[in-house]
C-alpha cells in the first residue's frame, strides 16, 4: 500500500512538470517561413527575439503558477494520504509541514530548468549571434543574491544552534534548582537536518539553473547588451522565487524557535529564583526577526526585475560585430559571405 502510494506522488510530481515542458515545446515550435531570404532573415530576427522574450515571461508565470498552486492542491492531499496508509506519527507531520516551502521551491526551479532546456534556438536562412562568453557574475543580480545567501546562511545558523541546544533532537529543556520545563516543538537535529538538505538542493538546483540562463544560445541578430539584460531579467526572476522559499523556511524556524524559548524562559512563573526573563526576551526578540525576515522575503519577491530595454533587434546584413555560421556558434572571426547577402 505504501510504495503504491509513492508511485502515485511520483506520477503527481511528474505531471505539472510535464504539462510545462509540452506547452513551452509547442511555444517554441511557432514559426513563419518566407521565400525571401533578406525578409526572411528579417522576420526571423524580430520573431525570434519576441519569442524569447515571450518564452522566458511564460517560464516565469507558469513557475509562480504551479509553485503556489501544486502544494496545497496536490502534495498537501497526496502526503495526507500516504500518512494516513502509513499511520504515521506527529513528528512526521512536523518534518513534512518544515519541508512545504522547499517543495514549493523544488517545483519552481523544475520548471525553470524545462524552460531553460526548451530555449528558442535560431531559425531563418541567416542565423548569427554574438559570440560571447557568459558567466554566473554577468547574470546574477548581486543584492538579490546577497539576500538569497543571507537567508541561507540565517537558517544554517539558526538549525546549527538549536541543534547543539536541542535535548533529544526535537526539543529544549530548561532546568533550575527544584525543577525544570520543556518544551516542542524545537527545530533540533531531527527537524533541522532535513530541512538543511532541503536548502542545499535547492542553492545547487539554482546554480544549475543560473548556469543554463548564463550559457543559453544568444538571441539571434539582437544587440549583445540586450540579450544580457534578458539573461540579468531570467536569472531575477529565479532568485526571486529561491529566496522566498528559503525566506520563508527562515522565518518558519524562528517562529518555532521563539515559541519554545518563550515557553521555557516562562515557565518558572514570577519567582526570581526560578523566572528567566532574559530567556524570554530572547524568544521575543526570535519572534521579531521571524517577522522581519518573512516580511522581507515576501516584498522582495514582489520587485520586478528590470526589462530587458536595450535595442531590440541589430540589422541582420550588417556583419560589422557578428561572427559564426549557418547552425555555428564557435567563434571564427568574421564570416565571409556570398553576393546574396547569405552565409555560404
């Protein structure tokens, strides 16, 4: 019943993404012909270029889309049913509830990898493009990926502490003469290291995705400043999503994390002997960053990227900054032509 169960979640996974890789195919396989080979050349440019701007705003959409969407209409119902075929306990819950932005994440970035892999590629009877190495550096956003790491490196920090702190892996303990309290859920070993693999998948799944934005092909016949800025727009917008997931497993952990430590700093009542008021401003203080961090990574997740403004589209017969040849993209120099105007 249980590996039946596992297939079926497998299959509920696979299929959003798959919806997505055949509507981006068929989004990319829209094309015009013409008998014309300077017009055609033309209209392969201007439609190419609109293509992959309109390719890479489907990406992006149908990404937020099944992100916020798949989880609760899908995981939340299929993970639900395996509990219940598997009577599994209230840890187990727990484990899964820590790991929910994660899989929201895990869904984003997939989408964003089919969207990568099913770039337009050039067409027409003149494809040219300029030929120049891309590196993470020349994409990347640097105070978006400053934020991205800061929320990572918040929640290593946070896991780590109360994992060092935590009494059995999943909660705290306070003790003074007479007495003690404990209290869970604590986000120790047995909550944290999940939910510290989960956020590793995630950086490395959105390094490979960044790396594919970096090395796509160059849009055909386009000014070289303005395919930048749409690699800069699609690599925004994949940050944007990565550090709300991970903004929001931060802002989760200390919420967990001020709870208990306000529950045990607390418990001692109004004894001086026995209170711990530091304890509990602590946990305060917890609470209010919690707060602070989910506000920032949802309003940061709002800003746009900016658009790709750069001139659209160079003249396709002018080879004065182009290079390369018919399917080609190694560098060779300018590339000799016949009369026509075509690459031989």
């Amino acid at each position: 019943m249980f590996a039946l169960t596992l297939v079926e979640l497998a299959l509920l996974l696979l299929v959003p993404l798959a919806a997505v890789a055949g509507l981006l195919l068929l989004l990319t396989a829209r094309r015009r012909t013409t008998n014309d080979p300077a017009a055609g050349a033309r209209t392969a440019v201007a439609e190419t270029a609109v293509a992959a701007r309109r390719h890479a705003g489907v990406v992006s959409a149908l990404a937020w889309g099944i992100a916020l969407t798949a989880p609760p209409l899908v995981l939340a119902p299929t993970a639900l049913q395996v509990m219940r075929a598997t009577r599994a306990s209230s840890l187990t819950v727990g484990v899964l509830t820590g790991l929910a932005p994660a899989s929201a994440g895990l869904l984003f970035l997939g989408v964003h990898l089919i969207g990568e892999l099913s770039w337009p590629r050039p067409t027409g009877t003149l494809r040219r493009a300029a030929l120049i190495r891309r590196t993470l550096g020349d994409i990347v956003p640097r105070r978006l990926g400053a934020v991205t790491l800061t929320w990572a490196a918040l929640l290593t920090i946070t896991l780590a502490s109360c994992g060092i702190v935590a009494t059995d892996g999943r909660s705290v303990t306070r003790t003074w003469p007479g007495g003690s309290s404990t209290a869970s859920p604590f986000p120790g070993w047995f909550y944290g290291l999940p939910l510290l693999l989960a956020t590793l998948v995630i950086l490395v799944g959105t390094r490979a995705v960044l790396r594919l934005v970096a090395g796509r092909p160059a849009v055909m016949d386009t000014q070289p400043a303005w395919d930048l800025s749409l690699r800069r727009l699609s690599a925004h917008r994949v940050l944007r999503g990565v550090q709300l997931v991970i903004g929001a497993t931060t802002s989760g952990v200390l919420a967990v994390t001020s709870s208990a430590v306000i529950s045990i700093g607390r418990s001692g009542g109004t004894d001086p002997a026995t209170a711990s008021g530091p304890l509990a401003a602590v946990g305060v203080a917890l609470g209010v960053l919690a707060a602070l961090v989910g506000v920032a990574s949802i309003a940061t997740a709002l800003v746009p990227g900016q658009p790709a403004s750069a001139p659209l589209v160079a003249d396709p017969l002018d080879d004065s900054s182009w290079s390369g040849d018919s399917g080609s993209s190694e560098p060779s120099g300018r590339t000799p032509r016949s009369p026509t105007g075509q690459l031989p």
